[in-house]
C-alpha cells in the first residue's frame, strides 16, 4: 500500500523543469487587458483635462484682434479677425477642431509673432529635457544610493546623515541652491560659466557643462524624496516574514536585497519618480531665468504672462501628456516589480 501512495504521487523532474506550454498565451492576455485598461482611464482624462485647457482660453476674454490690431482696431476689425480664426464658432466645435490639429501635433501660431506653437515648444523642450533629463539621471542614481544605503545600514550613522541631509535638502527651493551653485562654482571657483546654452550636436562637451549647474539645482529635492521614499519602503520591506524566510532559506545579503526587498519595497519611491518626472519638465520656469535658458517652462510663462492663448494652451497639452506617460511608465514599472499584481492582471 506504502509503495503504491509513493508511486501515485512521484513527479518526473524532466516533466517540472520544462516549461508549461502556452505559457506566451497567458502572459500576453495580461498585458493587453493592461494596455486596454490604460488606454480606457488614459483616453478619457487626456480629453477631460485638454478641454478644461482649451475652456480656459475661450472664456479668458482674451482676443489675438486686440494683440494684432492694437488699440485703434475697431468693434468691426475685431469681428472680422474672430471670424478669420473661427473663435466667432460655438465652443465645442471649436474645440473639436483645435483637438484633430493637436492630436497632428498642430497647436496653431501664437498670436505675438505668428510663428508655428509646435515648432517653439520643440525648440524650447529640447533645453528643458537636456536639463530635466540630466536631473533625472542624477536624481534616480543618488536617490538609489542614499535610500538603498540607508535602509541596509538602518541605524548607523549614515542612515541619521541621509535623514539629516534629505530635511535640509528638502526645504532649499531650487532658485536658492541655483544662487547658491552659481556663487560657489561660477564666481569663487570659476569653474563653469554661469548662464547660456548650446545644442549638444554643436558642442556636446559645452552643452554639459552648461546644463550641470541648473541640472543640479533641479534634482536635489527629487533626490530627497526619492531617498526617503526609497528608504521607508525597503525598511519595511526588511521586517517583512519573507525576508525572514530567505534568510532562514541561506540566501545572501544581496540575493535577498535585490531579489526580494527591492521588488517590493520600491513602489512609493517609483511613485514619486513618476510625478517628478513632469515637474522637471515643467517647473525649471525659475531655474532657467537665473541660468539663461530659454527653456520650455520660460517660454510657457512667458506666453501666460503676454496673454499669449495658443501658446499656453499648446504648453499645457505638452505637460499633459508628460504626466500620462509618465504614470503609465510607473504603473508599467510597479506591474513588473510586483508579480502578485501581475498575476492579477
């Protein structure tokens, strides 16, 4: 009877180690209900949030006659340059036919100089990304160092200095530590210049030198609170049963880090990655004043400030579509730390 149980319940070991077959099928099922379900909560907000932009510059009260004609123009000039540019229309149609040129790209010509918005905003956000971009790379790879470090040596001094150093960090506005670089590394050390800009394929040696600072400036409360996040999580993470468990199993140190802490414990941290990645982007207005930039947050004041609709309405879509993309690069990315939740899918 023994012998009998012992046979009914023996697994062949060739049969476990090869893979189930159609294991592709299920896999691809998730991700396209995932990307069907991103595209049913993206699309309706996308709309949402460009007609609440395109709303706000037709009840401004602003008209492009007043900006063109000047003061002289009369009700009758006024009346005729509406109806050129169709803005004498009933608002939804009016909207309807702004989105089908957004959605090309097409976000018409600003009313100052008439030159295309689309073209400005390319010019604008290749310094903007430069920029946000750097500050990025440098906000993910000391944020990393300092929150992983912190969490793995938790209660020694360097996890007090990182908290020490992310609060004092955390409370500086840019502008201040902007000042701040630009005293230290441009007048007492004059190691770099302290304003301009030039195209990487003119001179990429230039190019980096010169979006350093500003780079800087931008990044270091993103480092903050990529740290701190960073670091509450894998804390966390650590006093979980499953660490215990990989521990009790043999497994090392940095198996049990990367392998288990991290994937779990990372997802506040890429949260907030996601929502700085737009607020690089879009909130350098400051930053690139004081270094003489005329980045993509310059020139979307600037056009608020001149009363410039098209050119705001065209900024605004832009940052729009930062923050969806970068919130379905976190969902995509917290879908492939978390298998429980892909699995779910």
């Amino acid at each position: 009877m023994t012998a009998t149980v012992v046979e009914s319940t023996w697994v062949n070991p060739a049969a476990v180690a090869r893979p189930a077959r159609g294991g592709a099928v299920p896999a691809v099922a998730g991700a396209a209900r995932w990307l069907l379900r991103t595209l049913a909560l993206t699309v309706p907000v996308f709309l949402f949030a460009t007609f609440l932009t395109f709303l706000l510059g037709a009840v401004s009260g602003l008209s492009p006659a007043g900006l063109l004609l000047g003061d002289a123009a009369t009700p009758a000039d006024v009346a005729r340059v509406r109806a050129e540019l169709g803005l004498d229309r009933p608002v939804l149609v009016q909207y309807v036919d702004w989105l089908s040129h957004v959605v090309r790209g097409d976000f018409g010509s600003s009313w100052l100089n008439g030159v295309s918005v689309s073209s400005q905003i390319g010019d604008r956000l290749s310094v903007s990304l430069s920029v946000a971009g750097f500050a990025l790379l440098i906000a993910v790879v000391a944020g990393t160092a300092l929150g992983v470090g912190a969490a793995v040596w938790r209660g020694t001094w360097f996890d007090r200095a990182v908290t020490v150093f992310c609060s004092v960090v955390a409370a500086l506005p840019p502008f201040v530590v902007a000042v701040a670089l630009i005293v230290v590394f441009s007048v007492l050390l004059p190691l770099v210049p302290s304003a301009g800009y030039v195209p990487f394929d003119q001179d990429p040696g230039m190019w980096l030198t010169l979006i350093t600072l500003p780079a800087v400036a931008l990044s270091l409360d993103a480092v903050a609170d990529i740290a701190r996040q960073l670091r509450t999580g894998l804390a966390g993470a650590y006093r979980e049963n499953y660490v215990l468990g990989a521990v009790v199993r043999g497994l090392g140190p940095r198996r049990i880090l990367f392998n288990h802490v991290l994937r779990n414990g990372a997802g506040p941290a890429l949260s907030v990655l996601g929502l700085r990645i737009p607020m690089l982007v879009g909130g350098a207005v400051v930053t690139e004043s004081i270094f003489g930039m005329s980045g993509f947050g310059r020139f979307a004041a600037d056009g608020a400030l001149r009363g410039d609709v098209p050119v705001v309405q065209g900024t605004l879509v832009v940052a729009i579509v930062l923050v969806l993309v970068a919130n379905t690069i976190v969902d995509a990315l917290l879908l492939r730390l978390r298998p429980a939740a892909r699995r779910r899918s």
